[in-house]
C-alpha cells in the first residue's frame, strides 16, 4: 500500500494558461488533449432569460432529477443528487463514514484520495480488489481513469456484500460509464445502503463548464448530501440544459458511435508513431513510451497539450481531437522527430 497524505490541490489537464506559459512560442490555437471530454459537445438548447435572472426552480430541479434516475438507471428519483460538478461531491462522501481507513483502487484518480484525506482518513491506494473489504470507505474508479480498467458489477456487489459486515461505504466513480459498458453500472444497487455512485455530466455531453453532476445513493444519504450541498447547488441553466441533454436518446447513442470510432483513429495515430496502446476509453487513450517526457514536450511546442504522470513518466493520455485541422496538427507532430 502506498500512502496518502497530501491534501493541496492536484494538477489537472485542461489548463492551457499553464501550458502556454511552458510553451511560449507554440502555435495558436493551442490544442487541448489532455482531458476526457467529448470534443463534440451537445448543443446548447435555448435558455429563456428569466433561467439568469431568477433563482433555481424547484419544479425544475424534481424534473432533472427524475430525468436523471432513468438516464443513470437509479430507482427512484429520491435515490439522486444533483451537484456543481462531481468534484463537488467528493469531500461530502468521503465524509459519509467516520474518520477511519480509507483505500483507493489504483493508480487512478488522484482527487478521490485527497478528498478523503481531508474527510480525516488515513489513505492507500491498493491495487487490487480484495484489500478493499478492509476499509472503512472503499472507492473505485469504473471505467478507471487512466487505463479505462472495467470491474464487473457482480464483482463490485460483492465487495459491497463484504462492506457492508463491518458499516463500510463503497464509492463508484463511474464518471466515464457513458461510454463504458452497458451492464457495468451499479446505478440500480444504490438501494442496498452502503453503495455511492458517481456520475459527470461535462465530460460525455462535452459540458464540463456547466458544472453539474450526481450522487446516486439510498434516500438517507441522498437527503444528508443534499442538506450538506444547501439550497440552489445548481444553477438554473444548468439544470435546464442538464435536462435537455439527459432526455436525447438520440444523441448519446449517435455520439457513442462517433466517440468510439474516433478512439480507433486515435489509437491507429499513436501505434503508427511507436507508441503502445495500453488502455482507456472511447474519451481518451493511455499510451505508454520510454520517450513519454520527450514527446510530451514536442508536443507542447507543436501546441498541443496532453495528459503527462509524474508517477509514470512513460504514461500519456490523449484526448480526441475536435477538428480535421486538429487532426492533422496532431499526426504531424507525431511524425516530427526533431
């Protein structure tokens, strides 16, 4: 077990100021790759002014919820909370047990850790399942960021079954399950009491400035979440643009589609420049290369930004790009070996 013990904020992709102060005389626009968001976001509805100009209603918030519960296949609308970003929610459930042991399926998302740690566990990451029945609070990442790792809900059942002996809490982040696999979602055992799923709305629907997100959970720690989140957690646009996008059918599928081909794009791109493909999901790709530090900085002068792991200097993770042009600027750097 490693531990956990830093508690500062943790860097992420998506900073391009910080990228183009590294890279200053790389080409605009800056191509950003380092996340794992949709490039090809949902189209914003239109938003009467009054969605602005007044505070969040509660009839359109109910709705979202409801809307939510059948999208994430929660049982009931009282199973749901709806927050600012799923990163908001992550110190409250981290705080749902007493300060005890915590531990993280690993290597994964770093926040998860930190989070706890601020909750007042001690925290390791583990890496492996069965070390987990142990903790008093267990999280998973499903798919995992960043190898896309897949654990079979049976399996996460069980780990729950074993939980639940000693009052501990399993959380499920699955934060990319929308383009994961259909039956892997413990969305509809959130009734069982010691289960939390997490679920991001940005980051398949392309709208991670929205900001909005969800716990599913039993009614009892869904109402604590909501009491500790207070009135008005999520602004009205996004609760309207949230409800829009959660009820268009045929648009997910259709971006599944378009995700997952692009994904076999990328991963032809990066196996053609001698990278090994090593993981991910249809969001983004997990290469590995000794020259991982050198090509990331080629790169960044060419201005495109990937996702660099200074615990796994011959790790990178590369987003999808949006455009032909960002495309082509991509397969050109990687070709460049200069």
């Amino acid at each position: 077990m490693v531990p956990l013990a830093n508690t500062a904020p943790l860097p992420h992709g998506g900073d391009l100021g910080a990228a183009r102060l590294k890279f200053p005389d790389a080409p605009e626009p800056f191509i950003d790759l380092s996340t794992g968001i949709n490039p090809h976001p949902y189209p914003l509805p239109p938003l009467p002014p009054e969605t602005f100009a007044r505070l969040p209603q509660t009839a359109a918030l109910e709705r979202l919820l409801k809307i939510a519960a059948e999208h994430y296949g929660a049982p009931s609308p009282e199973h749901v909370v709806a927050a600012p970003g799923m990163q908001m929610l992550l110190p409250h459930v981290a705080g749902l047990v007493a300060a005890g042991h915590a531990a993280v399926l690993g290597p994964t998302y770093a926040e998860h850790g930190r989070a706890a740690v601020l909750a007042g566990h001690a925290v390791a990451e583990v890496s492996a399942v069965a070390p987990l029945s142990d903790a008093d609070l267990a999280i998973v990442v499903n798919p995992n960021n960043p190898d896309g790792r897949i654990l079979a809900r049976d399996a996460l059942i069980a780990l729950a079954d074993r939980l639940r002996g000693h009052g501990g809490l399993l959380v499920v982040d699955e934060a990319f399950m929308d383009v994961g696999p259909s039956d892997a979602s413990l969305g509809q055992e959130v009734a069982r009491g010691n289960i939390v799923v997490l679920r991001s709305f940005g980051k398949f629907f392309g709208l991670a400035g929205v900001r909005l997100g969800f716990a599913l959970a039993a009614p009892e720690i869904a109402t604590h979440l909501k009491l500790a989140l207070g009135p008005w957690a999520v602004s009205g646009p996004a609760i309207a643009i949230g409800a829009a996008a959660l009820t268009d059918r045929a648009w997910a599928s259709a971006a599944r589609a378009a995700l997952a081909e692009a994904a076999l794009k990328l991963d032809a791109l990066l196996r053609g420049a001698g990278l090994d493909v090593i993981g991910g999901t249809s969001l983004f790709r997990l290469a590995a290369t000794e020259a991982a530090p050198a090509l990331f900085d080629r790169l960044g002068r060419a201005g495109i930004l990937v996702r660099r792991f200074a615990e796994r200097p011959a790790w990178l993770r590369v987003g999808l790009p949006a455009t032909a042009e960002a495309w082509a600027r991509l397969a050109a750097a990687l070709r460049d070996r200069q």
